[in-house]
C-alpha cells in the first residue's frame, strides 16, 4: 500500500495505487502524471477529495442480550 505524504512525489511501475485508508480528515488533493518508455510525460489528472470529520453521536447499533431463562 501506497503511504501518501504532503508535497512528495510517489514514483511507482504499477498501473495501480492502493491509498491508505488511514487518512484523516481534510481536503486532499492527488496528482497524476504518467511517463511512457521515451520519458514524455502527461498533462497532470487532478482530483481533490473532502474526508469529513467523525460526527458527534454516532453510535453502533446495540445488540439485543437474550432475557434469562429464555
């Protein structure tokens, strides 16, 4: 898995990128350019993501405790 840090550059030969599901909360912008085998490089593919902040009072459902004796 990919390990993501502001402002460097991820070099890689595979086609494609696992991101780490351990990002927090903010606005990431991810940029892609891809090299062929003469070195020309593309034009960048931008894509900028919002990960929302955990909402307050979120609770997991509760599970039902059998009554004793039944």
């Amino acid at each position: 898995m990919a390990i993501f840090k502001p402002g460097q550059t991820l070099v890689t030969k595979e086609p494609v990128v696992d991101v780490d599901a351990g990002l927090g909360p903010g606005t990431l912008r991810f940029q892609l350019v891809v090299v062929n085998e003469r070195g020309v490089e593309s034009l960048p593919a931008v894509l900028t993501i919002e990960i929302p902040k955990p909402t307050r009072g979120v609770r997991q459902p509760r599970r039902r405790q059998p009554k004793p004796g039944g």
